[in-house]
C-alpha cells in the first residue's frame, strides 16, 4: 500500500482527486510531492507532513490535506479513505506490475 521512496520528485503524480487546482500558477514547475499550501491547522499539517515525508505519499494538490481535514488528522482513516479515491486508485493500478504468468518456468525452460 506504501508507495517507493526513491526519487520520487522525479515520477509522475501520484495523487489522488485534486484539493487545489494549481495548474495556472505552475505550470513550468517540476513535479514535487508536497503541496505549496501549508494548512494553518497545526495537527492537519502534522498528519500531511507524516504522509508525505514518512510513508512516502504524494501531496503535490492538496488531496492529502482535504482527506486529513475531513478525518481531523487521524492517520489511520485517512489511510482507509484514501482507497476509495478514484484517481488515487487508477495511479495506483497503472503502478503495480503485472502478475507472473502461471508458467513458472525459468529462462532456460526449467522450474
């Protein structure tokens, strides 16, 4: 559930359903994983900051901010919220490999 860590400033977005549509002010910028909006909500931007920095989510529109303001910071609903996420969900499908076809076989044709 917990997405890789490495250069992640440097993958495509990963966020689910936009909170803040930034496209217009930053359109040249770099793909980032945090959102430049910080919440004046001291305990909803301690939950952001631990999703983002410590499990490794993307926060690059504001989603986890909205999530971790409807759930007042908790991070394990939000957590549980954030698979109901439509365009979360669809990231998520297009970034898990294919299973291994049945046919255990190795290169030179032994299992």
């Amino acid at each position: 559930m917990y997405p890789a860590l490495e250069n992640q400033d440097e993958v495509k977005c990963m966020a689910g359903t936009p909170y803040y549509d930034m496209r217009g002010y930053f359109s040249n910028a770099k793909h980032t994983r945090h959102c430049l909006i910080e919440h004046p909500n001291k305990d909803i931007q301690t939950a952001v900051d631990t999703l983002v920095n410590d499990f490794g989510f993307d926060n690059c529109n504001g989603w986890l901010t909205q999530l971790s303001e409807e759930h007042k910071g908790d991070l394990e609903a939000i957590l549980n919220k954030m698979e109901e996420d439509p365009i979360y969900r669809q990231h998520q499908k297009e970034a898990t490999p294919a299973p291994p076809s049945p046919d255990y076989r190795n290169d030179n044709g032994f299992f």
